[in-house]
C-alpha cells in the first residue's frame, strides 16, 4: 500500500490479476503493475500497489474523483491483461530460461516474435528496441515443457559439431602429414642411380653408344 497515513486512507479498492495473465510468474504481475501504471496520470502512479497477485488501489477522500478514474484504468488494463505482449525479463522467468537460451530460440524461430517494442529508459535519453511474445503463445510452450527438449536439442547439435570439428582438425592434420611426405619423396634421390658412382664420366665416355 503507498505511504499514506492510515486516516487519510478512505478509498481503497483491489483487483485479483489471474493465473491466465500472470502465468505463475511474479515477475509477470510486477509487469502488469508497471503497465497500468504507464496508463495512469503522474499523480496516481504511486496510489497502487501490488501484493502476491493483489492489486491495490489506496487514496484520500478527498481524491474521489482521481480515484474513479485511477479505477476505470486499472480495471480496464486487468481485463486485457492476458493479451497484454510478453517481454523479455517475463519470459525468462515464466519459461525458466537465460538470457542466452532466448536470444539463441529466438533467432532459430523456436520462439517467434510478436514484434517489437522501443521504450526509454528511466532518466536516459537513450532508447532500447526489444522483442515481445504473444502470451497464448507462451502459455502453449510452458504448458507443453519444450524447453527441456530444445536444450536436449542443443546439446546434441553442440556435440555433433565438437564431433565434426575434431574430424575437420584430424583430416587437415593427416593431409599435411601426406603432403609433407609426399614433397620429402620427391626431393629424395633415386636410390639405385646414386649407388652408381661415375655413372656420368661412364656416360660421357661414350661407352653406352
């Protein structure tokens, strides 16, 4: 609840945010939070709150008419909370994944995009561009547990190219012995024309004609 002092609190309303928006994940509703909040006029931002999955919307009397409207929001942002596009920090904790493991599914299509987002940050002039997901999407991939086959998939694919580099790296190495090989031969002398010493005087002698 925000800091107020308990007698000045008079209006106060609550929202549950269901299991279907928040998929289990605390870092999900934490998201949700700070969309309405995006949604709500400077002055109200800090009069909700969130507890577990309890949204909690707290001010004076005197505040009736910020509160209603501070109200209609949040219960309009909760009834589309389930659409509401997942972002990068959510999936990770809905799905249990790293930040690796997300940059590499998505780039392979395992994950597919919903599109984008550009945000700025808090107190930065610089923008960051990140990919969103579609959270019936993710519900679908955390209901079927696939990420334990994705990773059983990459550690095969993992394997499979040490296994194919170290055969790269022992066939260049057997070619290089070959060839190394093959140019000592053929800077060797003949064997059986240098056992024949003076064969050239014998040559120019002119004994072979």
């Amino acid at each position: 609840m925000p800091k107020k002092e308990k007698n000045d609190v008079e209006l106060i309303r609550g929202w549950t945010l269901p299991a279907s928006a928040t998929l289990g994940s605390a870092v999900r509703a934490k998201g949700i939070l700070q969309e309405i909040q995006s949604r709500l006029p400077p002055t109200s931002k800090k009069s909700i709150s969130l507890d577990g999955v309890e949204l909690i919307l707290a001010m004076s009397a005197s505040e009736k008419t910020a509160f209603n409207a501070a109200a209609s929001i949040i219960s309009s942002t909760v009834a589309e909370a389930e659409t509401l596009p997942v972002i990068p920090r959510e999936i990770q904790d809905i799905l249990t994944i790293k930040p690796t493991e997300r940059h590499r599914w998505l780039a392979d299509g395992r994950l597919p995009s919903a599109g984008t987002r550009t945000v700025r940050l808090n107190g930065r002039a610089r923008k960051i561009t990140f990919h969103v997901f579609d959270p019936k999407i993710v519900e679908d991939l955390l209901d079927r547990g696939v990420v334990d086959e994705w990773r059983a998939e990459d550690a095969e694919a993992k394997a499979e190219k040490r296994r194919k580099t170290a055969y790269e790296a022992k066939l260049k190495k057997s070619l290089k012995k070959r060839a190394k090989t093959t140019k000592a031969k053929r800077e060797e002398p003949d064997d059986a024309a240098s056992q024949l010493r003076g064969w050239d005087e014998f040559d120019i002698d002119g004994l072979l004609r």
